[in-house]
C-alpha cells in the first residue's frame, strides 16, 4: 500500500507546530550479533540515526530507507513497523523546531562507497548497548535497547 505523504513546511505558521521526520535503525549481523549504523549529525558531530522530513510517495519505512542511502550510503530492506517515537527539537534559522521522529529498521546489505552525503558524516557499528550509550535522545536509546530484529522474520 503506498502512502501518499504531505509536504513538510518547515516554515508552519506557528514555530511550535510539531513536525514529523521518519529515522533508519540500521542494522546487521556480524556473527549472529546485531550492530547498528549510526552517523554524525554534520553540524554538532553527534551520534545520530539516519532521518529526513517525509518524502511525497514513499512510506515512512521507505523514507527511512532513503534518508539511509543519502546519509550513509546503505543498501538494504526497510520493514514497515515502527519501532517507536521520539522527539527533539532542531535548530533552524536560530529557531528549535519541535520534531517527532517515528523509526524504522532497516536491514543493511551493503554500505556504498559513495553517497549524496559522503564527507559530511562519518558512519560507524556499534553494539546495540554501546549504540543506546551514545545517542542524545532517551526515546531513541530505549528503542535501540530494546530492538530484536528477529521479530521482523
């Protein structure tokens, strides 16, 4: 079923609007251990999950995906099931947005050596715990926590 998503305004009538962004929890098998991807925001450096506004035409899982191969370079499977929400508030034209993020895994294949965004972060696996240890959000590190990928099968 394709979802057909509406256009985001960052610029909303009222600075407190809530916007809605869709996050990759990337993730891969290295000896039947799960590692998740994550990336440096590339203005603070921080350790983030690959996410974007919603794309018209794609699902949420999809835009996920494609936040993922811009951010990342990942080739790979997104699953149409939210992990869970989280919310932060981004900094725009000196302005904190308000933003929810819903996230979605996304089973890695392969990580391109080139991508849209390549030289503005860096990307590096982690453990899920190590992983949870190092995102700002609490929201975020909890679904990192909690994740079995083996409930996707």
């Amino acid at each position: 079923m394709m979802i057909k998503q509406l256009p985001i305004n960052i610029q909303a009538a009222h600075k407190s609007d809530v916007r809605s962004q869709f996050a990759a929890l990337c993730f891969r098998f290295n000896d039947e251990k799960t590692q998740i991807l994550l990336i440096t925001s590339r203005g603070s450096g921080r350790w983030i999950a690959p996410k974007g506004w919603p794309i018209d035409g794609l699902t949420p899982a999809n835009s996920a995906a494609q936040e993922a191969w811009e951010e990342a370079g990942v080739k790979g499977k997104a699953y149409d099931r939210c992990l869970g929400l989280y919310s932060y508030s981004k900094s725009v034209g000196g302005a904190g947005l308000p933003i929810v993020t819903m996230v979605y895994p996304v089973r890695v294949k392969s990580l391109a050596s080139t991508f849209p965004e390549k030289g503005q972060r860096l990307r590096k696996w982690f453990s899920p715990k190590k992983a949870a240890s190092l995102v700002a959000e609490p929201e975020l590190a909890r679904i990192i926590k909690d994740f079995d990928p083996r409930q996707l099968q």
